[in-house]
C-alpha cells in the first residue's frame, strides 16, 4: 500500500479538488471518496453509478481496477461523474 496525492474535478463540481488516495484503493472507492467531499458541498446527490475516467479519456476504467493498476502519477488529474 501506498499513498498518492490525485486531482479531481467532480462532475457538476466548480473547482478542481485534491485527494490522497492508496494504490490499493479500487476505483469506486476513489470515486466514492471523492463524492464524500463534494455531493451536498456543491452538487447535489443524483441517482446512478459513479464512474472514474483520466481527464484525458472517454472511458471509464473498470471499477474494480485499482489504483495502483492505472499507474498514475501524482497530482493525476481524474474526472469522476455519474452513469
């Protein structure tokens, strides 16, 4: 195990975010850490399943894929929204 410091941006969200996150986390355990700060902060909870992408991507990685498999670098940027 193993921390990393990542970027987010929240979808709805109005600012980007940091969070310190572990290489064994999965990614809806980023995505859920990342809810944790901004659903009812600055949007409001919605029904679906929240996903976790690069900034750069289209697709989502798997949610059960974890952190430590994606290889990021710190300050990773990372978009999490809902599905």
């Amino acid at each position: 195990m193993a921390s990393k410091t990542i970027v987010f941006n929240f979808e709805g969200g109005y600012e980007l975010k940091l969070i310190g996150v572990d290489t064994d986390d999965t990614m809806d355990d980023v995505a859920k850490a990342c809810a944790d700060i901004i659903v009812g902060a600055e949007t409001r909870p919605r029904p679906g399943t929240l996903r976790v992408r690069r900034q750069e991507d289209d697709e989502p990685y798997p949610r059960n894929m974890k952190v430590g498999e994606a290889h990021w670098v710190e300050t990773q940027c990372v978009v999490v929204f809902y599905e």
